[in-house]
C-alpha cells in the first residue's frame, strides 16, 4: 500500500464518526424542539434547515428577498466547491439513518444496475423554477423536510405513547414497590428523551407514508434517494461537478477483471465502464479502504480521464422545466385565493399567505415545539401549495397567551420571532357564537367556561342577562356570552375548553386577523 494511504485511523472510520455525531447533533436539537419550562429555546435548533442551500435558494427565490437567516447554507456551499459532495455522505442525518436501514433493509437485487440519477435533476428544476415565480414546492422534497415533519407529527407522538404505555400499566396494576422503582426511570425518560406533552395531529398517515417511502427505496438500490431523487443531491451535485477534489484515478482500473470499487460504492459514482462521477461521489472513501491494490486515492488534481457524463436528457429537462412554468400558472388561476377559507388560521407571527407559502418549508418544527397542540398540518384548506403548512385547530389545542416559541423555531421567518408584549397583541383570528348550540342561548343552561378560559387581561368574551326557554319551556333568566370583537384575539382557548361534544358552541374564524385585517370585515 502506498505510504500516503498508510493511516493509523481509516477515513472511513472518520466518516461514520462524523455520521454518528451530525445525527446525534440532529436528534438532540429535535429533542430541545420542545417546551421545557420556559419560553425560551437557547439552542440553535433550527441550524440543519439555515444551513440547507436547497431550502435558501429555493426559498430566497419565492420570497424575491434576501433571509439572513439561511446565510450558513452560502458556508456549505463554498465547502461543496471545495470538497465536493461530503455533506450527503458525512452529514447528512436521512443519508445516515439510509445507511443504517440498509443493513435492514438490503436491496431485492443487489447486482442488479439501476440508473435514474437524472431525475433528482428534473426535480430540482422544477422546484427552482417554480420557486421564481413564488411557488415554493421545497418542503415536499428537501430531506431534512422530510425527515423532521416525518418524525414529529408521527414518529416522535408514537414513540411516546409506546414508551409510556408500560409504565402507565404498571402504576395501574403493578405492585406498589414496582410502581416505586418505575416512577424515577419515567422521571428520567421524561427529562431525556420523552417530548413534554403528548400530542396529537391530523395527517399523520400521509405524513409517516412520506419517510417509510424514502427508506423502502432502498430495496431497490442502496441510497435510492440520495443517488437519484433527492434535489438537494442534486443542487450539492451541480457544485461538486467543478470541484478539485477527485478521486484518483479517474476510472477504475479493471485490472484482473476487479469490480471492488464498482460493486462498493453505494452512490454508484462509477459506472459500469469504470468512468468516476465526481457529482455522484459523497467521499464515503469505501472504495480507497477496500482497493485491493490500494492504488485509490482523493486529491486535490483533476485526473486524466474525463467524468461519467451526468445522464441528463435535454428533452427531459426541458419538460421539467416547463412543469416548473405551468404550475404556478395553474395555481394562480384557482378561486381558493378570492375565496380563503375561513378556519384557515395561521399562527401569531405568520406572513402575509402568500408571503408566508414562499417562505415555509413544511418542517413541522412549529407544531412540535406548540404547548398548546394548537398548530396542525393542513391538508387541502390552503390548496396543494399549502399542504403541511402549519393551521391551528381550536378543537384539538389552543394558541397559549404567553408563548412565543413557534417564532422561535421557524427557519426561514415565515412566522416571525416576536417578543411576548407584541405576540399578545396579534390577533389571529375572531370568536363567534353558535347560538343554536351555546347552552345558555339555546337551552337557558348556565355555562361560563368560554368567559373563564378567555386569556386576555379585559375578557374578550362578556355577559349580558337575557331571558330565554329551558328545555322544560320555563322561562328562565341567564348569562348570555358574546364576543368582543376588539379584544378577542382568536386565540382559541375558549372552544378548545367548550364543554359541548363535537363542534363548539364557540367557532374561531380567521375574521380580522392581524397579519389581513380586511380578511371578512
């Protein structure tokens, strides 16, 4: 072996520490995506998405404006130039948990050759193109997107109910000194590793389809999606085209018929000719620690030989590009924009819709770090360009007064970070009466729940006394709620905490929201 490959540590073993510790970094910070106490998140635990040049150029080019927040993605960028695709292969968290599943999950025909490395190119110039004229379909294919909406909305909730549930049999039926030794190792689980409440979302099934998708790719190729869909990919591989970083030599040798290289490499970086692809190559630096001649090498020298061609068809790229023209016209020519709908409500600190559309990237931090489990995943209330986009839902969870965190965790400003004296001047929507379901106007029945819960310092939900017919058609004299419309907030709690089953006899419409005060005045 030459002496330049002589190391006492591999560089594979640098690169699955690398792995190990990026996913770990990812995990921790998904973990602080999280209410613990305070209303303050002093982790960066947005940084995967801020430094994601996908989600920046994509984003920066719906929003037609510059995010300063995405500034550490130019930092991966020059890296990529320099070193080439080293972030698919040594930091990103989906790639690693790709590279874990695969030892699950191995691929139906292992010497079977597969080519659609192109497509992550068609896919990028769609999302690019759309992007320039303010439809950001981002969020439907970044993989950090993916990966953390995956895991909020349906992994992590399943998980804690999976974990609790033992513990919660045992302190219902175990014996007193078993509920004794249980008690501080739920203590610790819920200090560590366990989110603070429980929670509960719509479009889940869609959601978790999503990621299990990505990892059943890999029975048809090992990184299925890294080598072939993934836009990211893509983009990181456009850079690493120019980069001096190569791997030397520039085509496998084919000495003595030996395919190690070929039959190794998980990126399928070398063809079948043996010609090198620098954009398909990550640096996993498998086949430089397995050559059995020891001949391959990284250096900062472009080699003899020319690259792989990259495999794009003109007439392919062309059609994706057009894609990228066509859907932004065909979204703007719908009635869902004169016509919003009236529960779509959007967190305090959303955007203007269209604003906030281009800028959110449909990662779901928001809803996870919700106290209240107010922010839901939308389904079609927005239109498709909305789908994933956080919503709150009255019903399921409540907009709490003195939270400010969902600011906080937003990547790309979509929803702005504001301190708590102006968030509790922001109004998100406006409660109303269902007067045929509120049980002292319909029913003559005390109930003063609404006006209890009602958050805001002057109650935005008073009482006048009016006389109205019980059920036994006694007429009787009770406390009539109604809204104030100046003080209302939409916050929500008021039908969250509506005793009614099913729908509450208090609804909270989008009407005069801040960010659209014209919006159904």
């Amino acid at each position: 072996m030459p002496e330049k490959l002589k190391r006492k540590i591999p560089l594979t073993s640098w690169r699955r520490l690398a792995q190990a510790l990026t996913l770990v970094l990812f995990l921790f910070l998904f973990r602080k995506t999280d209410y613990a106490g305070t209303d303050e998140i002093p982790y960066a635990v947005n940084i995967f998405f801020r430094w994601d040049p996908l989600v920046a150029a994509s984003t920066m080019l719906a929003a037609k404006s510059f995010i300063r927040l995405l500034i550490p993605s130019f930092i991966v960028i020059a890296m990529t130039l320099l070193l080439g695709r080293f972030f698919c292969g040594w930091v990103c968290p989906l790639g690693t948990c790709l590279d874990v599943a695969h030892k699950i999950i191995p691929p139906k025909s292992a010497g079977e050759k597969r080519y659609y490395r192109s497509y992550k190119y068609y896919i990028l110039a769609i999302i690019l193109v759309a992007a320039v004229f303010g439809v950001s379909l981002v969020g439907y294919f970044d993989p950090f997107s993916i990966l953390t909406r995956g895991l909020a909305i349906a992994v992590d909730p399943a998980l804690n109910v999976a974990v609790r549930y033992p513990f919660e049999f045992v302190f219902q039926h175990g014996p007193h000194w078993l509920n004794s030794a249980a008690q501080p190792i739920l203590d610790l689980l819920r200090k560590t590793v366990l989110p603070f409440n429980q929670s509960v979302f719509t479009m889940v099934l869609p959601t978790f389809l999503i990621l299990v998708l990505v990892f059943a790719f890999e029975r048809i190729e090992r990184r299925f999606w890294c080598r072939n869909l993934c836009p990211l990919g893509g983009l990181l591989a456009l850079f690493s085209r120019i980069t001096p970083l190569r791997m030397q030599p520039g085509k496998a040798c084919k000495s003595q018929e030996c395919t190690t290289c070929i039959d190794i490499c998980r990126m399928r970086a070398i063809d079948n000719e043996g010609l090198v692809s620098p954009e398909a190559c990550n640096l996993c630096m498998d086949c430089m620690e397995e050559c059995p001649k020891g001949i391959i090498s990284f250096d900062f020298k472009r080699p003899k030989h020319d690259p792989a061609p990259m495999g794009i068809s003109r007439r392919a790229f062309g059609a994706s590009i057009a894609a990228g023209l066509a859907l932004p016209a065909v979204l703007k020519i719908r009635s869902i924009g004169k016509n919003p709908d009236p529960f779509l409500i959007r967190p305090p600190g959303a955007l203007e819709e269209s604003e906030f559309l281009s800028r959110c990237v449909r990662c779901g931090e928001c809803m996870k770090v919700c106290i209240g489990n107010a922010l839901q995943p939308t389904a079609f209330e927005a239109g498709f360009e909305g789908m994933f986009t956080p919503v709150v839902i009255p019903r399921i969870g409540y907009c709490e007064y003195n939270c400010t965190l969902c600011g906080q965790v937003c990547p790309t400003g979509a929803i702005k970070r504001l301190p708590k004296n102006e968030k509790q001047q922001v109004r998100i929507g406006r409660a109303w009466f269902d007067k045929n379901r509120c049980l002292p106007w319909a029913k003559g029945i005390p109930c003063i729940v609404c006006e209890e819960m009602c958050p805001t310092p002057d109650k935005a939900i008073k009482f006048r006394e009016g006389k109205v017919a019980n059920p036994r058609g006694e007429e009787v004299i009770v406390k009539m709620p109604y809204v104030v419309d100046d003080l209302c907030i939409g916050c929500g709690v008021c039908e969250n905490k509506c005793p009614l089953p099913g729908y509450a006899a208090v609804r909270v419409t989008s009407e005069g929201e801040s960010r659209n005060p014209e919006n159904f005045d």
